[in-house]
C-alpha cells in the first residue's frame, strides 16, 4: 500500500497521561486504519518521561503500524531509546549547530529513513538544507502556516499537524505533503477508512487497502462464491475456513476487516460483529488457481464458535514426527525456561543459572561464544551446530531473565 498518510496523534503530558489509556487508543487507531501514530513526549521530570519510553515500547509491542517518537530528544542515547523500543522513526529539533551535529550523528548510525526533523522555522542555510536532505527522511511541521516554504525547497516530504477546522483536502493534495497528523484526524469519531476512500475518489492517492485481483478474476463456484483459508499472521496457525462472494471480498478490502458469506444464512457475515471476535486483514492471496483465498489476520479471540482457538481441533490421524520449525523450538524451549523461572525445580542447571544471576548467565555466554569460534576452525560441523545450540540455550535464559522474548526480537529484526 502506498499513497498518502493519515498519521494521528498522541501528546503526552503529566496532566493528562494515562499509560492504558494510551495503549487502547493506540489500538483503536490502527483498528480503525490508522497508518501510523506519533506520539510526543511534552513531559518535564525524568520520570515521566521514562514512563512515556515504556509506554511506547508496549504501544509498539501491541501494534503493527509505524510509530514516530519525537520530544524530549537531546543527544543519540535518545533516539537509541525510541528506536530500541520499537519506533519506526525518531523525530528531533532541527536548526542550529547542536541539531546539525545530532542530525548527521543519527542519520549515519541509523540510516535516514529513521530520522524525521522538526521544523519550526523555514531553512536559509544551504548546510541546512544539504544536512536535511542527506540524514533524514521526513519534514515533521508542527505550524501549518509554515508549510508553503517547505514545499517550495522540495528537500523532504512534509508530514503537518494540523488543528481541527483545517482543510486537509487542500493540504494533501500538495505534492511535497506526506500525509497529515495533528488534532484534525486525532480523534474517534474521525472515518480513517472512509474518509480515505472519499479523498482516493477525489483523485488523491491515499494509502488504502487496494486488491490487486478484481474478484471477477478469481475462479468462483456455481453459487459465485470462493473458499477462504484464514490464518494467524504471526503464528501462522490456520484458524477457519469460509467463503466469500463479490460483495464480502470488497467489503473486506473497504474496511480491512474479514467479511464473510454465510451459506447457511444466505447473507454477509462480518467475523466478530456479535463475539467481538474481529479478524483484521494484514494480506490476501490467491493460490495457483485462483479458486481459494489465503487470508493472513490479525485476530481478536478465538476463531471457532466453541471458544477454540482454531476450528481445526479434531484430530483424526497423527504420526510421531519431530518440531523443526525453528521458531517453534525456539518459543518451546524459551517457554520451558520460563516455566522453571516461575517454578523452580530442584537440581535443575537452568534454575541454577537464574539463581546465580545475570553475571553468571554472561560469563557462560562468553565461554560458548567462544566456543563457537573455536568449533569453526574445525572442518566437521557438527561441532558448530552443538555449540551454536549451548549459545542459543544461554541466551534464552538471558532473554528470560531479562525479560525479552522472541516476539520482540523477531519484531526488531523486522523493523530493521
């Protein structure tokens, strides 16, 4: 998807900050096709603003689209903190010779589709300019009356908060404009879908859940329908099987929420309209064929009416086979750590790790990294793949120990 974003927006401060509350907001806005969220840190002690870094780290955990991160953002520990902890992009003051230094300090460590820049006042210095243009990727413009100039310096694309009452009509349809954030899309009752899908009809390239297969293109049954295969996008757990018909699959990619045809009912069946159950959809494919549809979800519950996680539960024949997805060893074992973290067994070396502590759990991580490289000098393999295999147990008890699971590090890995 790519056309032009409508980012809302989360100013945190003291008076009004409540960290759940945040987090559902967040939620809503993704839900309600959000394309990203800037979240502002305007608080004052330290301590509140640690509280905003571990705010967006479960903002960030809890959700799949971009977050920018900007206030409160003085030196690269800063940024390091903000994209550490999961934002897409790190937003900082730009003017003067402390902000050029930050600037090229950042965009070269972390790469300039990382870095945005505030903008308060319009650039006249060429050094400027040649800094924005080579270590950032967006013009953040907190004051829409400064927006003509920037777009005349065709540096960066510009993302401007605007107040409600703004016409963002007019606004998007400037080339240079990225998409808007600000009050003027920030709240509930604000149709993100709908509103996206008036301004595409208008001639604006929004950014929109847009099917590359006409459903006339797929092969449909004598009734005019497609089966569909549902599946867990970060599982990747098949979780049902229904059918749609024209109607259901452009109503699915309208509101980015699976809708089905109930053969039974002879209507269309939104998935959690009655449960809550909502499936959202993150991709759709088309087999060989073009006769069924692989719809990769994010899901809110269950899926089977039973309160099952998966409609598929009964098991019919089963032969003994070993786990080799590696992603799926990996969650056992880390899963297996934990459970000795939370209830100790006697004689147990894990348990003997994560009483002694994080030094103990280091000092033998160094020992296998070592003999890891020890092993590769070696022409047989097989000793890399034993050593490899201690490191790796090593450092999921880190990881529990830490608190870190695999989740957040195949998230980081993807955001790289």
């Amino acid at each position: 998807m790519k056309g032009k974003k409508f980012i809302p927006s989360l100013f945190l401060e003291e008076k009004n900050f409540d960290k759940k509350q945040i987090l559902e907001q967040a939620v809503f806005y993704e839900r309600s096709g959000g394309d990203g969220l800037l979240i502002w840190d305007k608080t004052k002690s330290q301590g509140e603003h640690e509280k905003v870094l571990s705010t967006i780290k479960e903002v960030c955990r809890h959700t799949d689209f971009p977050v920018i991160g900007a206030g409160n953002i003085k030196k690269m520990e800063d940024v390091k903190k903000l994209l550490y902890g999961g934002c897409k992009i790190a937003a900082i003051d730009f003017g003067g010779e402390a902000s050029l230094s930050l600037a090229k300090e950042v965009g070269e460590k972390f790469g300039k589709e990382k870095i945005a820049f505030i903008i308060d006042n319009p650039l006249t210095e060429s050094k400027e300019k040649e800094a924005a243009k080579a270590y950032g990727s967006i013009f953040l413009l907190p004051d829409i009356k400064n927006l003509a100039p920037y777009l005349s310096m065709d540096l960066l694309p510009v993302l401007p908060l605007c107040d409600q009452g703004e016409n963002i009509e007019n606004i998007l349809r400037e080339k240079g404009v990225f998409g808007i954030s600000g009050p003027c899309i920030s709240y509930e009752s604000f149709a993100f879908r709908e509103e996206k899908e008036r301004l595409y009809e208008k001639g604006i390239p929004m950014n929109l859940l847009k099917g590359k297969l006409p459903f006339e293109s797929l092969k449909q049954d004598s009734h005019g329908l497609i089966p569909v295969i549902t599946q867990d996008d970060k599982t990747n757990q098949v979780l049902m099987l229904a059918y749609m018909n024209k109607e259901a699959y452009e109503k699915t990619l309208k509101t980015g929420i699976m809708t089905y045809y109930s053969r039974s009912r002879k209507e269309l069946w939104i998935k959690g309209l009655t449960s809550g159950h909502f499936q959202y959809v993150k991709s759709l494919w088309a087999d060989c064929d073009k006769d069924t549809i692989l719809a990769k979800v994010a899901p809110i519950g269950p899926a089977c009416h039973t309160g099952a996680v998966s409609c598929f539960f009964e098991e019919i024949v089963k032969t003994e086979s070993k786990q080799r997805n590696p992603m799926t060893v990996l969650e056992e074992l880390y899963h297996i750590i934990l459970q000795r973290k939370l209830y100790p067994k006697e004689g147990s070396y894990t348990n003997y790790l994560l009483e002694k502590g994080v030094d103990k759990i280091l000092k033998k991580l160094g020992e296998e990294g070592t003999e890891i490289i020890i092993a590769a000098k070696n022409p047989d393999p097989e000793e890399i793949k034993y050593e490899v295999s201690d490191f790796l147990y090593h450092l999921m008890v880190l990881m529990v120990e830490k608190n870190v699971t695999w989740e957040d590090i195949m998230r980081e890995l993807a955001d790289r």
